[in-house]
C-alpha cells in the first residue's frame, strides 16, 4: 500500500490529487496529526530527506542547486560566508570543502545544529565550518563579519524586515547575497483545505508569506543594488519530482526500509501540497541577487 501510494504521486508522473493516506474520521483534512512537543525534524525524517535530496540537505536539488546559487556570487578564495539555512550540513560542507571558503551557518532547530556540526567534523571540514542555532524574530548575525552571504528560506513565519537588517549589517558594505524565499503574491485563504493541508504540514500560518514586492522593497531600503532577481519555482518543482523518484526507484530495487512508513508518506504529502500551490500559482519560490553599495 505504501509503495502504491507514494509511486502514484510521484514515480509515474500522475496528476497530484489530495492524499488520503492517514485522514481521520474527524476531521477529513487533519491527515497526520502533529503533536505539540513533536519534534520538526526527528531522526526518521532526516534519513527520508538525505535519501531525497542528499546528505546534509533539507532542500530538493542539494549540493547541485547550492553550486547553482551561489555561481552568480563569484566567490574567491577564503571568502567569508554567512549562511541561513544550513540544514543539517550539506551546504556548509559544500561551500567549504568544494570552494574553499570559511563558512558560518545558521540554523533555528538546535537538532539540525548538532547533525550538521556532525556531518561537518565527520568530513573533517571544523577548521572552514561551523554553525550555530539563532532566532529570526530577534536575530544577532555580526557586524561587518562576511564578504558574502547565502541565505535559503531564512524567513520561516517570520517579518522580512528585521531579518534582513540582520543580514546587511552582518555583510560587509560591499558584500554580495542570494536569497531565496516562498512567496505569496495573494493572501492565502486559510480556509481553503489546499491551504489548510500545507499550512499543517509546513507548520506555517497562511497569512505569514511575504509577496515578492516587499521583500524586493526591503532589500532597496537597506541600501542594496539588485543584480538579478528570479522566478526558480518550475526548477523546485522539476527537483521534487526528481527526488521523488529515484526514491521511489530506490525503493522498487532495494525494498521498504524501516523508516519508510508513516514519515515517508507525510513527506509525500508536504511535497504534494506544495507542488499542487506552486501549479495554481499561489506560492513561487523567488531567488535575489543583490549586493551592498560600499558605503560603510
């Protein structure tokens, strides 16, 4: 039934419908219920996304896409990196053991702090690497600490503007930044049960998404000149489908492993809810190129 399941979404290319696996009788839409005190991201599920996207990423296209991302910065040597979005350590260890640079990574979950700073000793890359855990609602990034920044889904819920003073005043006047966020050009109508679905399984309030607008404005304000701005969403999307199914051919060869059951399928289920939003055009996922004017 699980492979059935999973193959239908995404090993044979067919049309995303609404998962059925695990509603309840209750609530028609409430699928696998969270927990207050579960935790975001047990063991289990970083098994299922190393498997999808690569050791050390939570995000489709892994190291292939952090190459990607930060090509435009044009990074030299020992260049001093902050990074907001490390994962559990797979971009951190490609910035510092495949382009020599000195990294800082930043993440809010203290157990995705501690696999990255794992993953990081175990490639004997704690010399260039380290991360640290911070909070975007009241963030503390340095001052004048970095030539560069890259920054993946930094916001989570929470305002650009606090966020992304942060990061300025962290770069160097002349520093350059990637950023890459989800965005909503419309409020998302929180009792549209598409938006209900995803909202419950990203743990995001539909009303938290900022438009491309104001993040654009934001970057103005704070004194950085764009270089480039695009819209990535058909990539993501080309990614989570790839992902999906070499894991599902993985799965075909080899067999269910023992972490494939229930988490697997809410995986899927996060996947397709996004997926079906970024089809009707309610949430993008932009990329930002921009970079300080060396005023100081």
């Amino acid at each position: 039934m699980l492979m059935l399941t999973v193959r239908n979404w995404f090993g044979r290319g067919a049309p995303l419908t609404a998962p059925t696996v695990g509603r309840t009788a209750s609530d028609p839409r409430s699928g696998h219920a969270f927990q207050e005190d579960e935790p975001a991201w047990p063991p289990a599920r970083r098994a299922v996304t190393d498997s999808l996207w690569g050791e050390g990423f939570l995000f489709p296209g892994g190291e292939t896409e952090t190459m990607r991302l930060v090509k435009s910065l044009g990074l030299p040597l020992a260049s001093t990196v902050l990074l907001l979005g490390t994962g559990t350590g797979g971009p951190a260890c490609v910035l510092a053991g495949k382009l020599g640079l000195t990294v800082t990574g930043f993440e809010i979950d203290p157990e995705l702090v501690g696999t990255a700073t794992e993953l990081i000793n175990r490639r004997k890359l704690f010399r260039q690497a380290r991360v640290e855990t911070w909070n975007p609602a009241e963030p503390e990034l340095g001052r004048h600490a970095f030539h560069h920044g890259l920054a993946i889904e930094p916001l989570c819920g929470h305002r650009p503007e606090p966020v992304l003073a942060a990061v300025s005043q962290a770069l160097k006047p002349s520093g350059q930044l990637t950023l890459v966020e989800l965005v909503a050009d419309t409020l998302l109508d929180a009792g549209d049960p598409e938006v209900a679905d995803w909202a419950r399984l990203e743990r995001r309030h539909p009303d938290s998404l900022p438009t491309e607008v104001s993040i654009s404005r934001v970057l103005g304000r704070l004194g950085f000149e764009f270089r480039s701005t695009e819209d990535i969403t058909q990539r993501h999307m080309q990614q989570v489908i790839f992902g999906w199914r070499r894991l599902v051919r993985g799965m075909e060869e080899e067999g269910v492993s023992a972490w494939s059951s229930e988490v697997l399928v809410r995986e899927a289920e996060l996947w397709t809810s996004r997926l079906r939003l970024f089809r009707d055009g309610r949430l993008r996922l932009v990329r930002w190129h921009v970079a300080g004017r060396g005023l100081g």
